[in-house]
C-alpha cells in the first residue's frame, strides 16, 4: 500500500484511466460520465482533496487503495481531460464494431 504523499506514475495513470474508462463504457455510461466529468473539471483538484478528507467514512466500502488512486487522479485537470477523451475513444471503438458486427 502506497502513500497519499506518492505521486501516480504515468504507466499506473494510465492503467487507471483505462480501467475507470473501460468500466464506464462496458455500463453503457459514457454520456452522463463525460457529462459529469466536464461539469466539475473546475473543481477536480478540491474534490481530490475532499476524497482525502472524508477517506475514513468512504475507504471502508470502496477500499482504502481506491480513494487514494482517485484521489491522486483527480487532483490533476489534465487526468481529468485524459478519461473524458479515453471514454470517448472507447465508447467509438464499441460503436464502430457494432455497426461492423450488423448485419
């Protein structure tokens, strides 16, 4: 288990992304995702830090390991813009093989 004082690498950044992405696309959630996403981009940084703050009642249900990754995601705008374009990307590639798929 890492530190909160322990920055994301960009391999574990982007791993993160694609999963959340990969998650979020696979429930067929991209539109109210990306919706969410850009409403409080503003605010990514201050949500980060209220995840870090409200840890102790939120770890036990999510896990301690998750509110820090998210945390640490979240605190970036940049990450932010990077998932909103992997969820779009994702949810084309689905698009894209579907119609392929039909007949």
């Amino acid at each position: 288990m890492d530190d909160w004082d322990v920055e994301l690498t960009p391999e574990r950044r982007d791993a993160l992304i694609d999963r959340v992405a990969g998650q979020v696309v696979r429930r067929g959630m991209e539109t109210p995702a990306i919706l969410f996403l850009e409403m409080n981009k503003p605010v990514a940084f201050i949500a980060s830090q209220g995840m870090v703050a409200l840890s102790p009642f939120v770890a036990p249900f999510v896990g301690y390991e998750n509110v820090r990754l998210a945390s640490r995601l979240f605190e970036d705008r940049q990450n932010v813009e990077l998932l909103i374009r992997r969820i779009e990307d994702l949810a084309a590639d689905r698009t894209r093989t579907t119609r392929t798929d039909t007949p």
